[in-house]
C-alpha cells in the first residue's frame, strides 16, 4: 500500500497508530522526534507523514515548514492540541489534515486513506484511459496539473501541497460558479468526511498566498455561498 513515517514522542502513541496503519496494509517507519522524522523524509521513499505537534528537536510545526520547502509529501497531524488557532496554522503551513487526540484509529486509517486516494487521483489517468494523459486544466494565465501535480500561473511553477492542488482544480474546472464549502469537500476529499468550513478556508487562504505576485488573485469569495474562479484572468 504506502510507506508511512510516523513521528510522536509517545512510545505508546506511535505503537497504536503503526498497529492501525499496519493492519490497513501500510508500511510505517517510526521516529521519537523532529530531527528523526526529517531524516527519514529526506532518504526514504515515502509516500505520507503523520506527526505530533509538540516534539522535541522540531516540533510538528517546524518540520512541517522544513518539509515544506522541498516536498510536497502529504501530511497528516495527530496532536493533543485542539485550539483552533493550532489547526489553522497547521494547515496553513501546509498540513492535508489534523486529527486531535485521543482519536479513533479508524478514523485515522480512514483519513489517512483518503489523502492517499486524492494523491493517486491526481497522479493517475483515469480508470479505462490506459495511458492516455489527463489533460491540465487551463484557464487563462493559470494551469493545474493533477497527473503530474503541477500548477503554473503566468508562466511561473507554483508549489502546491495535493489538497491545495485539488481545491484549485475544481474551481479552475468551472470559472465563474459558485462552488460550497461543502461541494469542495465532497470533491475534494470525498463524501462523508468530516472537514469544517475553516479548514477549506485556510487551504484557499494558502493557495491565494501562493500564487500573490504572480498575478491577479484568482479566486473570488461569495460571502455566505462559497469560492468561484473568476470568469476572466489576464
């Protein structure tokens, strides 16, 4: 299936979480902390990090940006801190979900799962196309990529993490309407997953950021409907 790094400080927290992943197919390896966690994303072939926030040398945070700033390797926290301004930054720093402790390994298989689908989703053609390319999605200036995780906007590569890669897509795939909230998590992250509206909102925050001096924002904000991409990008 995927091969899992999964950093926590707790020797008991990791146990049960490899348990989960392991029982769903996966192969983990483990780190006690930050600097371990790095390493084996920097020399292993790994396809999904899951970490804890608050850990000794880098915090989930700091790891986090360090990955980050060469990788767009798909992350999943598990953290014992619920503020919502701990979310908020978790995935505005580039996180695909968080999950607070105490969780129900379940639910973290399950959404682990669903991060791993989207990143397939977006590398893979289409069941029946054989190898027939997926064509980008283009609109105007600004062009997505999804099989080969790619984004450009007025000639200049963007990195975008495969959620914030997704979110783009979907609007980009129909300029000028109005898409929820809600809609976006359904095609994003698929039916029956829990992801709040601020979550979706700090990922369109983060992709603006991302593309801000490159060109026009190209997302407008329907207050109280959802997101639409503008009709018209020069």
């Amino acid at each position: 299936m995927a091969r899992i790094v999964v950093a926590d400080d707790d020797g008991h927290i990791r146990e049960v979480v490899k348990y989960a992943l392991e029982q769903a197919g996966h192969s983990v390896l483990e780190a006690r902390d930050g600097a371990e966690a790095l390493a084996l994303v920097r020399q292993s072939d790994v396809d999904l990090a899951v970490l804890d926030i608050v850990m000794p040398e880098d915090s989930g945070l700091e790891l986090c940006r360090k990955i980050r700033a060469h990788s767009s390797l798909p992350i999943v926290f598990v953290s014992s801190r619920d503020e919502e301004l701990d979310r908020v930054l978790g995935l505005e720093l580039g996180a695909d979900d968080y999950i607070t402790k105490p969780f129900s390994p379940r639910e973290l298989v399950a959404r682990v799962g669903a991060v791993l689908r989207r990143v397939r989703m977006d590398r893979q053609p289409p069941e029946g196309l054989g190898a027939t390319r997926q064509q980008p999605s283009v609109h105007g200036p600004l062009e997505v990529d999804l099989e080969r995780h790619r984004c450009s906007y007025h000639g200049r590569q963007i990195a975008l993490t495969v959620t914030e890669l997704g979110l783009l897509a979907t609007l980009v795939q129909a300029p000028g309407r109005v898409l929820s909230r809600q809609q976006l998590v359904e095609r994003v992250y698929g039916r029956g997953h829990f992801i709040t509206e601020r979550t979706v909102d700090s990922h369109i925050r983060r992709v603006r950021s991302k593309l801000s001096g490159h060109g026009p924002d190209p997302i407008e904000t329907v207050y109280g409907a959802g997101y639409r991409m503008r009709e018209v990008l020069e």
